[in-house]
C-alpha cells in the first residue's frame, strides 16, 4: 500500500479523557485543528493509534513519516521532572506521558521529523531531560500567559504578545524578522531547557517560546503557543507547516525507495 500512496502520513498523539454528562466513560481525543493543520498547512495525512503505548513505538513509528505532538488541557505529569504536583485540580495524562515521552527520543533517535505545540512542546523538553514550571503566572518576574476561557475561540487564539525570534534561524525565516506576534494559551512552560535543545524564541518576560532539537537530521521544532490555529491564514504558522510537511513528504519518498 505504501508503493501507491502520495501523502506522508503524520502520527498524532491522542489525550486520554472520562467524557459524559450524566455517566462518564473514556475516550481517545484528538482536536481537529490540529489535523486540520496537518492536512491543510502540510499537505500530510494525519493517523490516530488508539490505545498505543510505549511498547508500541517500534511498529507503528515505521509505518508513518512524521509525529504532531498537540497541545491538551492535561499537563505532562511533574514526576517526570522530580516535582510533585502543584495543583492537584489540573488535569493529568499519565497514558500520554507513557507514549509520547519515549516517542520523542525514538524520533531523534530515528530521524523522523518531530513537530511540538504547546503541550507537545514541553513534553519534548522533559523528554530530553528539562523540567518545567507548573504555573507560570505564580514565577516571580513572569507575566500570566493563560488565556481567558470564557471568551470565544476566536478571542482565546488570538494574537496575545511579541515574542523576539534568535537571528538567522529557520524560525526567522519563517516568521520573516526577529520579532512575531503569537496567541498564548497555556499555564506551564520551560524552566530548565533540556540538554540538546537550542532556545529560538522567547516572551516578553523571558520565557522560551520556541527551540529545536541540535541533534536531529531533519525537522525538530517545538513551539509554546498554538501555529496550527488557522495556519493557512498566517502567512508565519503556514510556513512552519510548510516546512514540516517538506520533511514528511522527504521521508516519504526515501521510505518508498527503500521498500
């Protein structure tokens, strides 16, 4: 089947959640925007694994050609980075950590092009050994980057601050200058930058809002805010996706050659 196919297909991570109104019961969640930018900003295919797990990876990480790692109401659980849990009200994905954890290092490890957003992004930056901060807005020195929920989609994704981008990266190019105007929806961020990771972007404040994996030979960037919101309609989040999906279809192709 692979012989016949024309787009690469990009793994997404799915969050594990007890939905219902009077009886609750688990399911497998993925946000359409997110595969929507996949489709739409990278010209790939977006594929779900319901219920994989670590044991998995191996199989299932050479049938695909990229891994989208979204962002999610749940945080990545502080063990992972020797703390105990701030806020016991925020939600946990213990199964997500289980995956996405080990899935990062196996996509530095094999080459696959890595792309990170928001919950994604910290997850690779624990992942590779870095710790985060469990609510920004409590740091001192740091300014509040969660968004208001009780407003609409549209104002929640909404541009909310600059950010000033590192000269002569790809992150530049892509934004077309050092500085960009992002959304911000999120209550944790990096606190110590993981071994391997070069720092991109920063708030305001200071705070890391893009990096890369040195290591990798292909695409590996995180970025902290949402570039998948309505990518096609910013000239700057369609060039990441753009460049994403380059290296997706470039292993496609070597991947079709090999078989």
């Amino acid at each position: 089947m692979r012989s016949t196919q024309s787009k690469g297909w990009v793994w997404l991570p799915g969050d594990h959640r007890m939905l219902g109104t009077t009886t609750q019961s688990p399911f497998t969640v993925l946000g359409d925007k997110y595969a929507q930018a996949v489709i739409r900003g990278a010209s790939a295919q977006p594929v779900l694994f319901p219920l994989s797990t670590s044991a998995d990876i191996a199989r299932l990480l050479a049938q695909v050609d990229g891994v989208m790692l979204t962002g999610s109401p749940s945080n990545v659980h502080p063990s992972h980075f020797g703390e105990e849990v701030l806020n016991p009200a925020l939600p946990l994905d213990p199964a997500r950590d289980d995956l996405t954890l080990h899935l990062v290092r196996a996509c530095v490890d094999q080459g696959v092009p890595l792309l990170g957003v928001c919950r994604g992004f910290q997850e690779i930056n624990v992942a590779l050994g870095g710790s985060l901060h469990q609510a920004v807005q409590q740091v001192p020195g740091h300014m509040d980057h969660r968004e208001d929920s009780t407003q609409p989609y549209e104002v929640q994704y909404a541009p909310s601050h600059d950010i000033r981008i590192e000269a002569n990266s790809a992150l530049a190019q892509w934004a077309g200058g050092t500085k960009a105007r992002v959304n911000s929806l999120h209550g944790q961020g990096v606190a110590r930058l993981a071994p391997g990771l070069k720092a991109l972007a920063w708030a305001p404040d200071g705070l890391i809002e893009a990096f890369q994996v040195e290591k990798s030979n292909t695409f590996a960037y995180a970025m902290q805010w949402h570039p998948e919101w309505k990518c096609w309609d910013n000239p700057f989040y369609a060039a990441i996706f753009q460049a994403f999906g380059a290296a997706v279809a470039q292993r496609l192709q070597q991947r079709l050659k090999d078989e």
